[in-house]
C-alpha cells in the first residue's frame, strides 16, 4: 500500500463471529475500508466496526456488479457453513471481476469418545432419521430449515433460534428464543429439562455452540449431525481471521499478487 493510494476496500461477506472479528481486526488495524454485508435474515445484528450494507445483491451477477461499483479489492466470505448458496455467487462473481476471493471458514466439530453421532448429509436426511432415534428432539438447526422436519407429527420438538420460526412447522413444538454463546451447564439443563431423547445439530464448528454436543456426551444422547455442503470447486477455505489478515497482507504488500 503506498501513502498515495486509496485505501484497499474489503468487502466482508458475513453473519457469523468471525466476520464480525475480521471487521473489528480490519478496522483496528487502519489504512483500510471494510464494509460487512448482511443477509438482514436477523432483526437486530450486533453492532459491527466499519461500513456495513444489508440485503442480498441479486444473484452472482448482482455481487459483481456491487464490487465493480464500490471498487472492492478483496471480498472475503466469512459466511456460516451452510450458506452455500452466497458462497457458489462470491466464487462466480470473484471469477467475473478477478477480485481476489478467500474463504473463511471455522473447522468442522470432530466426535470425541462417548459421542453417539448419526451424520446425516441433509436436514432431510436428519428427519428420517429422527424417528429411530427418539420421541423429543432438542432441535438447533435454525428456523429457516424447520420445514424439512415439519410432517414429523408423532414426535415432539424443542426449537432453539435466534428469531420466532414461522409455517411450515411440527405440530408439537416449543421454541426456545436464544443467541449464543452457550455454556455446558445450561445445556444440560436444557436437555434434562425438557427430557430431550435426541439433539440435532448442524456441523457449524467453532466454540460458541459446542457447549451442546459435551452436555449430550456426557448424557449419553445420541447426536444427529448434519454434514457442510461441499465448497464450490477449485475454493480452498482459510481456519480463521488470522489466516485471512495474514493473506490479506500478502495481497496488500508491493510486487506479484500472491493469490
Ligand atoms: P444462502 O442460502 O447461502 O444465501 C441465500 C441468499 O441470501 C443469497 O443468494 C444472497 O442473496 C443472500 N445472502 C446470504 N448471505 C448474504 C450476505 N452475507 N450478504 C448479502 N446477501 C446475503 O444463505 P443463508 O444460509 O440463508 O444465510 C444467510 C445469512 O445468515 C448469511 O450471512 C450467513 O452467514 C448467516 N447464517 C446462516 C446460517 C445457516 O445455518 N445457513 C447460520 C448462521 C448464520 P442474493 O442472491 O440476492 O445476493
């Protein structure tokens, strides 16, 4: 970066912690512009450093056109595991500019002895699977997916989410409204209280939310885990903020683009 130049523009694709730290991070280090973008799924976000937009951009061609515009030199996707649907459009509209992409992208949750895990590939799959398993299911994949589990009538469901969850959903349901982060102790409460058989989760990774998969280990539930959708092709990930920053700086030094 020279004294002259524009500050970079990094466009921060997020709706996790880790998005919000890497804006924080960017910010605090100065010489650059950061604006975090929002899907505006959640009603009231945290507080964020630096710029921030809200919306989707219209499709892979959309975000091109946005990081033409607002002149961005890198975009970072710091979106949640399961947003694959923002990330196969950051990598086409990456490809269409020749913005540099990097993906951040927390590491998955790894069983440990006594964990009773069914990895399943789909929250549909983790509806069959359900029945097998249990009558009162602690339900923790967010309220967007609770559709896939909606004809399950026998069975009963305790839904935690951030937001009310709307129809389609169980016809015996209770909704637990809560944000993480969680702790081991209120999750054993949580599952002895509400005398949970069974616990699903989506593999997010990241200590925020792991609390749940210690409380079900240590009371001997068994754990349905639904897998990551694959990344698109030819996109490697990046562990954490640190990994970002670092290649963010490699970008940023004189000389051959690194990327
Ligand atoms: P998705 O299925 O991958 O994306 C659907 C559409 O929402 C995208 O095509 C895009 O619309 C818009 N969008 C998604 N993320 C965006 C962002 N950060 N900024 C602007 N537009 C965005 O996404 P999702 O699974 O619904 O997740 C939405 C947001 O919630 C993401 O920011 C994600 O990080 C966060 N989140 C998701 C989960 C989860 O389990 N899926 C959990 C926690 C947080 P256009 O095509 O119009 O651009």
């Amino acid at each position: 970066m020279s004294a002259h130049a524009p500050a970079p523009h990094v466009l921060v694709l997020g709706g996790t912690t880790e998005a919000r730290r890497l804006a924080a991070g960017l910010t605090a280090r100065g010489g650059v512009r950061v604006t975090t973008s929002l899907a505006g799924r959640v009603a009231r976000p945290g507080a964020l450093e630096g710029e921030v937009r809200t919306g989707g951009f219209g499709g892979a061609e959309g975000l091109a056109r946005w990081l033409r515009e607002h002149r961005v030199d890198a975009v970072v996707d710091a979106t949640h595991p399961f947003a694959a649907g923002i990330t196969a459009h950051a990598a086409r509209a990456a490809t269409a500019t020749g913005v540099p992409l990097l993906v951040l992208r927390r590491p998955g949750w790894r069983p440990a002895a006594g964990d009773r895990w069914h990895p399943v590939p789909s929250l549909g799959a983790a509806a069959d699977a359900l029945p097998a398993l249990g009558r009162r299911v602690f339900l923790t994949t967010g309220r967007l997916g609770l559709s896939a589990f909606a004809h399950l009538d026998d069975l009963h469901f305790v839904v935690r989410s951030v937001e009310p969850p709307g129809p389609p959903a169980p016809a015996h349901l209770e909704v637990l409204l809560a944000r993480g982060p969680f702790t081991v102790a209120g999750e054993l409460q949580a599952l002895r209280g509400h005398r949970i058989d069974v616990l699903v989760t989506k593999d997010s990774g990241g200590e925020a939310t792991a609390a749940k998969l210690a409380a079900a280990r240590e009371l001997g539930l068994p754990v349905v885990v639904v897998r990551r959708p694959p990344l698109p092709e030819g996109v490697t990930a990046l562990p954490d903020t640190a990994a970002v920053r670092e290649r963010l700086e490699r970008l940023w030094r004189p000389g051959p683009t690194p990327l």
